[in-house]
C-alpha cells in the first residue's frame, strides 16, 4: 500500500505534540519558520500558502509539484510524499519537530 503524507498526518503530529516547541504556535516567538525537507535530496522548502506567501503553521500547499501525490478535484494539494518531514526552519537549519521540542 502506499502511504502518503496527508492533513490527518499534520492533525496528528500537531496533538502529539501539543503543548512544545514542536508545533508552531509554540516557537513562533523564537523565530522557527514552518517547514518540509525531503530527507533524499536534503532540500527545505518553508511552508506556503497557495499564494506563495509564508505560512504561519505547516499547509500543504505551496510545496513543489515533484511532492505532490494528490489533489482533489478543486485542485487542492490533499497528500504529498510519506518521506517528507515536517519541521521548522531556524537560522538557515532544519529541525524536525521532536529536535524543536527539546529546544523550547
């Protein structure tokens, strides 16, 4: 089966770690910018809304087509890669959301 990285997954990760520096609303204030990388190729794209205006919290839209699996009939981005990874950006480094976690 393949899975996919889908807005049940963002859902999901923002409860567990609700209440640490591991969702937005929480590290916002020390600067952590919403953020993806594709762990294969390294690359980090901040997250966007459809726009291309940064985001506040972690959407799926805006990131590149290539990470796009699925859309809806709208058009909407509704799963991207499994292997991307949610995080935040901070001083030109990625965190994943268990590293922000430990930092704030």
């Amino acid at each position: 089966m393949n899975r996919m990285f889908t807005n049940a997954r963002l859902r999901l990760e923002n409860a567990v770690f609700a209440g640490t520096g591991g969702v937005s609303a929480n590290n916002r204030h020390a600067g952590f910018i919403p953020a993806f990388r594709e762990p294969a190729s390294g690359r980090i794209e901040i997250a966007r809304y459809d726009n291309g205006q940064p985001a506040p919290m972690h959407l799926l839209c805006g990131l590149p087509e290539e990470w796009v699996v699925e859309r809806n009939s709208a058009g909407e981005v509704v799963a991207i890669l499994d292997s991307i990874v949610a995080g935040f950006l901070h001083d030109a480094t990625f965190y994943t959301r268990e590293e922000a976690a430990t930092i704030i």
